[in-house]
C-alpha cells in the first residue's frame, strides 16, 4: 500500500505535540521550538506482531526452519536490504525530504521485515523484548546521565568522571 491522505510511508501521522501543550498562547519554551515529534501508531503492540508472525509461520509449517540462528540471518539480511537504500545518496535529512513515495514505501517494507524478524528471534530466544526495552533503558540513563553527557555523543567509557 503506498502512502497518501498526508501520512508518510508507514501509514503513521505527524503529532503535533507542542501545539497542544503550548495552547495557552505562553511563549514557548526552547524543548517545544523543536521540530514537532514523528509518533507512531500505539498498535500492533509487539507482543501483537509475535502473535501475527507465529501465526504467519504455523499456516506454513515453517517452524521448521525459524531457529535462532536462521533468523538471526534472515534479520541481518534484511538490514542489508535497508541499508542498500541508503547506498550511494550521501547524508539523508530527517524525514527523508528528497525521496519518493515508491522509495519510502520500500524502506517502509525493509524496517519491518527486519523488526518481524527481530521479535521472532527473541520470542525463539525466550526474550520477553518489551520488558527487556525496559530493563535496557534503565541501563542507558544510568550510564549516560543527562546532566553528564548533555552534548556529546562521546562512549561512557571515555568520561573521565
Ligand atoms: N522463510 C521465510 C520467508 C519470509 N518470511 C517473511 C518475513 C519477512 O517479513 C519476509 C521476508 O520475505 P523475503 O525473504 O521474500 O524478503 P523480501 O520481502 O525482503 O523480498 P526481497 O528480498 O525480494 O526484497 O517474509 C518468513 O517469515 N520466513
């Protein structure tokens, strides 16, 4: 399906968050002067694309040949496929102003092959990835403390403290 009706490639809207929490005319603060936030759709939940894709691959008696290490393949194959796009077009802007609907589209299809991959290895792996989301999130504000790291896109290893 090819994106209209103003929505971008993946069928998900733009948001405009800082018109809603600037609406009282106050002048805006310089955090709601970015560019508004992309946002996506709240569904399909992950645990919903899981469900899809098992369901996907059980019509087909394919559980044969979706282990860890296949998927694991078949997913970074696709991230080829994604970067393939990119090949050859130099820095790309936010939001990927100069490309066409046709190319959008692909990457659209691109970025989920390698998301539906992603969820069935880690369902294959017992990895509750939603959870783990969590779990990792926690880690990365502890290691990169806003206040510390304001800036700089340098590794956690080479702060000096
Ligand atoms: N054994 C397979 C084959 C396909 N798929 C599903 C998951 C991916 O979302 C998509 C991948 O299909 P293709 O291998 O045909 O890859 P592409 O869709 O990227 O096609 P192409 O390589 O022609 O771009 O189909 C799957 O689950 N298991």
């Amino acid at each position: 399906m090819m994106a209209t009706n103003g929505k971008d490639a993946c069928g998900v809207k733009e948001e405009a968050h800082s018109a809603a929490v600037n609406g009282d005319g106050a002048e805006a603060s310089p955090q709601s002067k970015r560019p508004q936030r992309f946002t996506f759709s709240s569904e399909p939940s992950i645990e919903d694309i899981r469900r899809m894709q098992a369901d996907f691959t059980d019509e087909r008696d394919w559980n044969q040949f979706h282990q860890p290490r296949n998927l694991l393949l078949a997913m970074v194959g696709e991230v080829g496929e994604v970067a393939e796009l990119f090949q050859w077009k130099g820095e790309v802007a936010e939001g990927l102003p100069d490309w066409t609907e046709t190319e959008r589209e692909q990457l659209a299809h691109e970025l989920s092959d390698v998301l539906i991959y992603l969820v069935e290895l880690a369902e294959k792996c017992r990895v509750d990835l939603p959870q783990a989301v969590l779990r990792k999130m926690a880690l990365n504000r502890l290691k990169y403390p806003a206040s510390k790291v304001q800036g700089s896109a340098k590794k956690y290893t080479e702060y000096k403290d």
